[in-house]
C-alpha cells in the first residue's frame, strides 16, 4: 500500500539531534582544507615574486656590466670612481647614484598624463632605470608615500627626497634569534681592484647587485636542530632592532629614519619595517611564551646577481 506524501518525506530525513550534529562540519573541513590552500598560495606567492626579482636583478647586472665594458675609460679608473663620480658617454650621465634608490610621490605629485617609468624614470643613470621595476611601496613615514629599493631606510645629504637606502646582510643569529648584520652595498665590485689595466686579472667589470627580498605572507624560523621535519612552531625569529649588532657601521650610508621594533611598537611594522629594515609581522599575536611578546622576522634571503665583462675600450 502507498504511504502519503508526507510520511515520505519524514522518512527520508535524518533524526533531529543527527541533523545538529552535522551543522558544523563543512565549517569544519573548511578550516582543514584554507590552512593547505593559503600555505600553498603563500609559496606560490612568494617564490614567484623570488623569481621575478632574480630575473630583473640579472638583466640589470649584465645591462651595467656590458656597458661599462664597452665605453671609453680611462686605464687607471677604478670600479667605484666610474659607478658613482665617472660619467659615461659625452653626455656625462653617471651609471648609477645612491640618490635615485628613494622617489618620493607627495613631493614629487605627477602631473597629469604623465607616468613614473616614461616620464620620470628616464632621466636616472641607466642602473637606475632598470632598478626602478624592483622598488616597492613604503608608507612607513606619515604623510609620505614613497616608492624605494627594498633594505633599511637611511637619511641622505645629496638625494633629492634626503633618503636612501642600506642592505643588511645577516651574518648569524643566536639561541634568541638575534640577529648580527653586516652592511652591503646595493651594486658592488666582486673582485676589488680588478679594474684597472695594471690589476691581475688586467681590466675586467665585475659586478653584484644586492636585493633584500623578504616574503609579505610567511615567517621566518630559525634552523630546526633537532629534525629538518620536526615542529618549529616554538622557535620563531623574534624581532628585536634594539639588540641586532651591526659588524661595519661605519659603512653604513646614512642615519636611521626608523626606530628599533619590539612589541611595544605594535605587531605590523610591515615586511620592510623596522630601523634596519629586517621587518616584523604579528603572526603569533600576542603570544609571550613564544616570542616573549615580540613580533617574528618575515621569511627573507638576499638575492644577488653578478656579471662579468672584460673591458673592450681603454681612453
């Protein structure tokens, strides 16, 4: 005998306290699933923009290796009198200058149809151009909004905005994640003296370009001593400006802007934040037994690209 409609129906639902049990658990899997999805995303992100730096950091290396090859100068000019004081070419435009690592958007408004790469870039020295594709936004300073070379943001007397820009390069960390940095220079000669005609190697330009690169979405942690694949969840890399020790600050280029970060100073001081520009990120929150109340160290690695010329034309 058929059933009504209705007792159908009842039969195929489930019993009401099953129904509640249930009413948690796409939200459940959800929160499984986001954890490997933003992990994923988080690499993809950040390798890739690895990636993309490395690649323009290349093209520029070779773009100022090959030109300084091929351009009349004199034998006993050094690498650091042609990169920053010589001039190259009849029109004197020096290959690159520490002044053109900061430009500055609210002293510098841009009229309108005018462009930053068309009409503005291309009056730099030619490293300058090709390192203006890699700068970033920075709105650390109130009421300016700068776009810059990534690295600790430093005072200048020549540069038009007063700022420039320094490389930390982090020599060690100890138990506490401390960090101890030496200062590099952002182009620098590989092999010192080996420009000049009367050097070993007899003239060559050879040439690195430091890039700071420090990852927006993942944290950095320090060596897991137990087992590469052991849990590092309570060893992160506290941010802690006050007690870093710089190993050659007389080589530094310029004063700090920036002060120290700790936890006092809030958890988002942003991935270039910070007096030595290491930066901090908030991703344990307030949590005292893990960082002591600090925030953490992004993921960073300074990418280098080197090129090597032999000079063609001695003046």
């Amino acid at each position: 005998m058929d059933l009504p409609d209705g007792e159908i129906v009842a039969r195929k639902r489930l019993p009401t306290p099953l129904r509640r049990a249930r009413r948690g658990q796409s939200l459940v899997e959800f929160a499984m699933v986001a954890l490997v999805v933003y992990l994923l995303l988080a690499a993809i992100l950040t390798f890739g923009h690895a990636l993309y730096v490395a690649q323009g950091l290349q093209q520029a290396a070779d773009l100022a290796a090959r030109e300084i090859a091929r351009t009349p100068l004199g034998a006993d000019a050094t690498f650091k009198e042609v990169l920053t004081d010589g001039s190259l070419g009849p029109d004197g435009a020096n290959i690159y200058s520490e002044d053109y690592l900061v430009y500055d958007l609210n002293l510098n408004d841009l009229e309108e149809n005018q462009s930053f790469f068309h009409d503005i870039v291309q009056d730099w020295p030619l490293l300058n151009r090709q390192l203006a594709t890699l700068m970033i936004v920075d709105n650390s300073i109130p009421g300016r909004r700068l776009l810059r070379y990534p690295g600790a943001l430093l005072t200048s007397d020549t540069a038009p905005t007063g700022l420039t820009v320094g490389i930390p390069l982090v020599m060690g960390r100890d138990d506490a994640g401390i960090e101890t940095i030496r200062w590099v220079p952002v182009v620098e000669e590989i092999e010192p003296r080996s420009f000049r005609i009367d050097s070993e190697r007899r003239g060559i330009v050879a040439l690195r370009i430091n890039y700071p690169f420090q990852s927006a979405s993942m944290s950095s942690f320090r060596v897991n001593d137990n087992d590469p694949f052991a849990p590092t969840i309570g060893s992160p890399h506290a941010a802690d400006d006050g007690a870093v020790t710089e190993l050659n600050p007389d080589e530094r280029p310029g004063g700090f802007v920036a002060g120290p970060v700790d936890g006092s100073q809030g958890f988002h001081a942003g991935t270039y934040g910070g007096q030595y520009g290491l930066g901090a990120q908030g991703a344990f929150g307030r949590v005292d037994e893990i960082t002591g109340g600090r925030p953490v160290r992004p993921f960073r690695r300074v990418i280098s690209a080197q090129a090597i010329y032999r000079r063609e034309i001695f003046d």
